[in-house]
C-alpha cells in the first residue's frame, strides 16, 4: 500500500479503509472515529508516544507528526509513509462512522473532546464571576443543544497539482433536533460589535426574531460552500424545505487564511452535514478544532471555546460557544490579569522575511439559553456577548467582525425585563470563559508557507495568575 491513503467517499472502498486503518494502528498511532480527513488522503491520528491532553509539542515532532495539534495529522511515521508500516500486525480496524444515510463520512468530524482532555483553567483554579457552571461547562449545557465539528488539514502541492495548505473546517450548532426547526423555529436576537464580517439569516433574525436552520461556523471563503451544505442538510432533515418551503441557513465566518490557503476554497459543501451527523451533546472538543482550526487569538493559537453558567433565581441555564480568532497581543488578560504584556510577543511566528498579521481577526459567539425570552431580549443578551470580550482585551478592532447570536431553546413562557441582569452576567462571565477556554486548549500549529502560531504557554500563565493571586485553591 502506498503513502497515499486511498479516496473513501464511497462506501465499496471500505476494504481500502480498514487496509489504511490496519496500517496506521501497526505504525504505532492511535486510531481516533472517524478518521477520514476531507482530502481523503491521511488519518486522523493522536501520537503514540505523548498521549496527554497537550499533544506534541516538539519541534519538529519527536513522533512524526505533520500537524502540533493535540489530535495530529500524519501521513508519515518517523520519516516513512504510514503506508510501509503495513504487514506489521494489526489489532483490527474499527468500523467507519455512518451518517444518518448510511453513507460513510468522508470528513475528519471531531465528536468528543479528546482534545480537550485534561486539567482546564478552571480546574487550576480561576474562577470568572460567581456563577456555577453546567456539568460540561460548555454551551451543551442548555437543553437539546449539540455541538459537531469537522477538521480540514492537509499538506498537498499548490494548484493545479494539489489543493495546497488547509488548517479550517466547519463547527455546527444545533439548538434543536433539525426535522423540527421548520416548523418550530428558534427564537433569535442578534448584535453586532464590529460589523466586518458576515453572519448570513443575521437579516432574518433582525426582522422575524428566528433561525430555522442549525448555526454553522467556517472560514470567510468558505460560507458560499457552507450555505449550499446547509440547504441540503436541511433539505435531508425536512421533506417540507425545498418543495413548499425555503429557508436561510445560518452561516458566520472569522478568516483563517493566514495559516490556511483561502484559495481554493479549503471546505466542500458536504462538511456542512457531516459536522451536522457529528454533534453531539456533553463535553465539547475546543481549541484548534472544527472552524477554530486556523483561527488566531491575541497574538497566540484561537479557536473554538465554550462555558456555560446557572441562573438559579430564573431556573436557567446560559452557554456561549465562540470562534475566537480577534485581538492584539499586548491586550490579553486572563482573569483580569495583563498577561499579554508579561509574555510579550512570540506566538506567532511568520515565514523567513514575512510579518506577523495585523491586528483585527473576528469573533463570532453563539448564546444559547432556556430561559423564555422574546426576540428583543434575546437582542440585548447576544450583546452583552462582546462585554466579555471585553474582559479578555477586545476593543474591536476596525477590521475585526464581532458578530453575536443569541437563541432560546426552552419552552414559552415570559421573563421580565426588570429580571434580565442574572442572565447578562452569565452571559458575560461564560463568554469571557469561553475565549480562554479557546486559547488554553488550541495547540502549536503549522500552516501555510511554514508559519507556525505557537498555544499559549500554560506555565508562564499559571505562573502569572498564581502571582496575582487569581487561582483559587
């Protein structure tokens, strides 16, 4: 078998998937489910070797590895293509994840949170406001919510020999189960910080008050392709959207193409359904996953956070999730803490002769709670989204795009405004946990041209808020 793992977009491969399965488990490398990048041409694997929530992080990789992610990407093993280690023995291969269709994804979709395993910024202490979270600490907190992702790495030639360099991908939320958002559609609000970017239904919101799609999340070329996805995702849901009925997906974008090529477009139009087939509810993956994967965050790796908050008083609960790619680097605080001046710059780290990007990048943060709000309260809850923002050294950069949605999943009912603030101050608090959530879990990535964006590192920080005395025994 060569190096080159074959094209499984088609289930009568699935001897050729289960050859590359066998293959990659006798080069040492753990297997993760599904394993299918949407290049079709490496697995989806974790080193061997270092197995802790940190991932690799030599440079280069002791093990390997092509990505720094914590799941890593490898087509080689020490040198050889994945390909020679076959004939080695296998424990056997794991079958192939399937749609609901029966269709053998073709895309890496990220369904646990393996790759945030391990100790969180929480868990060494940092309490943000007052508020317990949800058992997850993540927007699936709030009843029916899901979350999917799909990774998109590869490493091929430029066109027209290859489709170059892609670090992307799409994350879906899914407020409700999508057979029933037609006919039961969302309750909305949205808000805006800084408007350069695109949340497409944004329109919608603003003049019905709903979304009768889930919410997808991708690179800024990439929302034409997310759209299509989404119409035909939804149009596999509902016999009733298409024939009778149109809908307008949701789709919002922060640009990654300073570590991923923008052209061409990196996604296809089927990563839309396969990171709807992937969501799922309880512990989120976070970090450099799903749309996070070539987001930058103040300066050091971005992506996907989230948190989640009670209400007690309202008997409520408030996730936020966030694609975090925003901020300049002297502008970080973590917990209140100047932590961005204290370790100065250094997470990003250009090509021979190349600069660092420029400040601006985009935020995009989905609030989901249970509570019963209309759509102007729901309006003024995805706002207080950017105060924590804010919290973390936001300013909104002129070419920055802060775009915020906030969703009611609950049943009807009626919360008065005069009892809103219990919900704004989780809203806040959960979104500021949200972004480090993003910052603490991403990892050292390569990307296009040899530019690298390095994680933030976790001891100089901890190290900083155990000065300032913000971790909490």
């Amino acid at each position: 078998m060569s190096g080159r793992l074959p094209d499984l977009a088609h289930p009568e491969r699935d001897a050729a998937f289960h050859a590359a399965v066998g293959a990659a488990r006798a080069a040492g490398l753990r297997v993760t489910d599904p394993v299918v990048l949407a290049d079709r041409s490496n697995l989806l694997v974790q080193c061997g070797p270092r197995r802790s929530s940190r991932g690799c992080r030599s440079a280069p990789p002791r093990c390997g590895c092509r990505s720094l992610q914590t799941i890593g990407r490898a087509s080689r093993m020490r040198g050889e293509p994945i390909g020679a280690a076959s004939g080695r023995g296998s424990s056997g291969p794991a079958p192939p994840r399937l749609g609901r269709a029966g269709d053998v994804l073709g895309s890496g979709a990220v369904t646990d949170a393996s790759a945030t395993a391990g100790p969180s910024l929480r868990d060494h202490g940092l309490r943000i406001g007052t508020l317990a979270t949800g058992p997850a600490n993540a927007i699936t907190d709030v009843g029916g919510v899901r979350v999917g992702h799909v990774t998109v790495v590869r490493d091929e030639a430029p066109p027209p020999a290859g489709r170059g360099v892609a670090r992307t991908g799409v994350t879906a939320i899914v407020p409700r189960a999508p057979e029933t958002l037609l006919a039961r559609p969302v309750p909305a609000g949205a808000a805006v910080l800084n408007g350069a970017g695109e949340m497409t239904s944004f329109l919608q919101v603003s003049e019905w008050g709903v979304i009768e799609t889930p919410v997808y999340l991708t690179a800024t070329m990439a929302v034409g392709r997310v759209y299509d996805g989404a119409i035909t995702a939804a149009a596999a849901a509902d016999d009733a959207v298409g024939p009778s009925n149109v809908v307008i997906p949701a789709v919002a974008e922060c640009d990654d193409s300073w570590l991923c090529d923008a052209i061409p477009v990196q996604v296809d139009a089927a990563d839309a359904g396969r990171a709807l087939a992937a969501a799922a509810g309880g512990a989120v993956a976070q970090g450099a996953v799903g749309s996070g994967t070539g987001m930058i965050c103040f300066g050091w790796k971005g992506g996907i956070g989230t948190s989640s908050r009670v209400v007690a008083e309202l008997d409520a609960s408030v996730g936020v999730l966030v694609m975090a790619n925003f901020g300049s680097w002297p502008d970080l605080r973590v917990g209140g803490v100047p932590v961005g001046q204290a370790l100065g710059r250094g997470g990003e780290v250009p090509e021979a002769g190349g600069e660092p990007p420029e400040p601006g990048g985009s935020c995009i943060a989905v609030v989901a709670t249970d509570a019963p709000l209309n759509t102007a309260q729901l309006g003024r809850v995805a706002r207080r989204a950017g105060l924590g923002l804010a919290r973390t050294g936001s300013v909104a950069h002129h070419g920055s795009g802060e775009i915020f949605l906030a969703l009611a999943v609950g049943d009807a009912g009626a919360v008065p405004d005069a009892d809103l603030d219990a919900l704004f101050a989780a809203t806040v608090d959960a979104a500021e946990e949200a972004v480090l959530n993003a910052l603490w879990f991403a990892e050292d990535t390569t990307g296009r041209a040899g530019r690298v964006v390095r994680a933030l590192p976790h001891d100089a920080v901890l190290e900083l808020l155990s000065t300032h005395r913000r971790l909490e025994p």
